[in-house]
C-alpha cells in the first residue's frame, strides 16, 4: 500500500487538518483489494450525469461531478473511504487548488461535502446502498452512516437499472427522509433543477438513464446532443429554403403558362 505522508509535528496552536493531513497526492485513488472495475453502465450512467449538470445560479468552474472515485471522509481515519456511483459539488473548483485534476477527493483538504450523491444499484452492493447493513465492531463506518451523519449529504439518489425504481431520501433533520417521486423526476431546488428517468439513446444505447431536468421541466442537453440539435435545425432551414425556391419556380411556371412574365409581376 502507498506509504502516507508522516503528520507534520503540531505546533501551539494546533495546525489545521488541511495542512497536516495527507492530501490527495498521498492518499490512494483505488482499492488494490477490490476485486474488477465497474460495467460500462458504471462508465456512462455518471459520465451522462456529469456532462449534463448545468446550474444557472453557480459558476461552471465552481462545480465539481465525478463518478466511482474514492471519497475520504474521517480526519482521525485518513485511510477510510467511500467510492460512490456519483457526486456532486458545489463551491469548490473543479480542478484542485485550481491547477490539477483530482486523484480522489479528501473533505478535510476540500472543505466541502458532497451536495448529491448516486449509487446505482447492484446486487452485491444493494443491501448497502439501502441502508440495511450495520456496521461491524472496529470496521468503518457503513455507507449510509457516512452519507447521512458524516458527510450530511443533503440529497441521497438510488437507481435499480434493473428495476427501473428510482428512489430518493433529503436530509431533514439529521437523518434521510424517503422523498415522494412524481412522474419519476426528484426536485433539487436548492439548484433549480430536477433529476428524473429519461428513455432514449446514448452512446448508442437505448434504455432508461438518470437525466437532468431544469426549472421548466425540460431535458438538459449535452454538448454533443446540443450539436446534433444545432446540425438539424440547420438542415431543416436548409431545407426549408429549397422548398420555397421550389414553389417560387412553379409559380413563376404557372405564370408563363398564362402569358405573363413572372419578373415583370409586382
């Protein structure tokens, strides 16, 4: 296991964890004892849901979104970690200390929690994902204690791809509460948006996908949907133009048909 970096000597007054804790170029990025590495739903499903976060109110740059990356989350167990399907920030850049991209994400060097997270269920993690495991003597904390009264993430998003079930809990009062899906769609207003089950293709694949939804309720894009878009809405002028320059020729056809010059009418 990569050796951490030896905690510098506390001085009076103590130093900050930021600065005497190891930081993510000493921490590990992956489990070497986990056994495979996730599907391609793991790869696209969090892919789809970061290149679609769009918030209106925060800075592109201030957002940070990741999917199956180690999360460390104790100061006094620096090695105790959760990997989620997905999460999400807010306030912190995107890139640490705004010059590199994250190996992991370490709270006590980010200062931020995760805003939202998603964990896409799957049989040899449901029971966790859910909440019905209980956490062994001396063993670290299970993921829905970490989430819930570690980190307080505000919102926790579960999706049973096989299922298709979508369920949501919103931190209300120190514990998750089950949210109330309508119309498959959780809201998020503290972002103005929402996040919902959406049936189309992606990356040429057609099925059910977690989306993001704005206030209006409707589909953000991404930059290659928005390309795409874009490319119709040109084809579709384009078309529209040789349409008219068609029906223009055949009036001026009639026209002549009835002894009259076209170029000379109006």
């Amino acid at each position: 296991m990569q050796e951490l970096k030896r905690p510098v000597e506390q001085t009076d007054p103590p130093r900050s964890a930021r600065d005497t804790l190891p930081t993510m170029y000493d921490l590990p990025s992956e489990d070497p004892e986990e056994p495979g590495l996730p599907d391609e739903y793991h790869y696209l499903q969090p892919h789809l849901l970061s290149t679609t976060l769009h918030l209106t109110t925060v800075a592109a740059d201030e957002v940070f979104s990741v999917g199956d990356m180690n999360l460390y989350y104790d100061v006094d167990h620096p090695l105790w970690h959760k990997r989620p399907d997905w999460f999400a920030v807010v306030g912190v850049p995107r890139l640490y200390e705004n010059r590199d991209m994250r190996l992991s994400y370490v709270v006590w060097q980010e200062r931020a929690n995760p805003f939202v997270v998603v964990e896409l269920l799957s049989p040899g993690t449901e029971r966790e994902d859910l909440g019905q495991t209980s956490r062994i003597s001396g063993q670290p904390p299970t993921k829905w204690e970490v989430y819930e009264q570690i980190l307080r993430i505000p919102y926790y998003v579960i999706f049973d791809r096989y299922t298709n079930q979508l369920r949501a809990f919103r931190l209300v009062g120190g514990r998750y509460q089950s949210m109330e899906i309508a119309d498959q769609r959780i809201p998020i207003p503290e972002w103005q948006l929402s996040l919902g089950v959406w049936q189309g293709m992606y990356e040429g694949i057609e099925r059910l996908w977690l989306r993001w939804f704005d206030a209006e309720g409707q589909l953000i894009l991404s930059a290659e949907e928005r390309a795409e878009q874009a490319e119709e809405r040109a084809e579709q002028a384009a078309e529209q133009v040789i349409q008219a320059e068609e029906r223009a020729n055949r009036l001026a056809e009639r026209l002549r048909a009835l002894g009259i010059d076209p170029d000379e009418v109006g």
